[in-house]
C-alpha cells in the first residue's frame, strides 16, 4: 500500500548505464504522474509490457535506447 502510494508522486525515474538487468516491470504503469522514464545503457531485455505506456498519460521523456527490449510501443 504504501510503495503504490510513492509511486503516485513519482516525476522522473533517471537511471542511465547502471547495469539493470531483467525485464521492464508493469508496475512502471503504478506511476501516474511519472513525465520521464530514462534508463538508457543498461541490460534490460524482453517485451515491453502491454499497454502500459497507456497508464502514463503525462509520460514526455521515454529513454530505453542501448538494452535489449522488444516489441512495439504501444499507445492507443
């Protein structure tokens, strides 16, 4: 309850070339007021999660260049 409350006011989520591994989270949609998501140079890998770029209304800044992600962006 609490983190889903912290991640309500999350505005920028900024971790370049960090060496995250693993796959994209759909919790990321948990982030309504989220207006940056940059985590380019890191080892991501797998499928974007469905539709979740649809839960980030405010979302200007979408950095996830240099991993190794999949499939489209989706936003309906």
């Amino acid at each position: 309850m609490f983190a889903s409350i912290l991640y309500a006011f999350f505005l920028c989520l900024s971790l370049p070339d960090n060496d995250l591994d693993g796959f994209l989270p759909p919790e990321i949609a948990e982030m309504p007021a989220l207006r940056h998501l940059e985590l380019p140079a890191n080892l991501l890998s797998g499928p974007l999660p469905d539709g979740v770029f649809n839960a980030l209304p405010l979302l200007e800044t979408l950095r996830l260049q240099m991993n190794q992600l999949s499939g489209p962006v989706s936003v309906q």
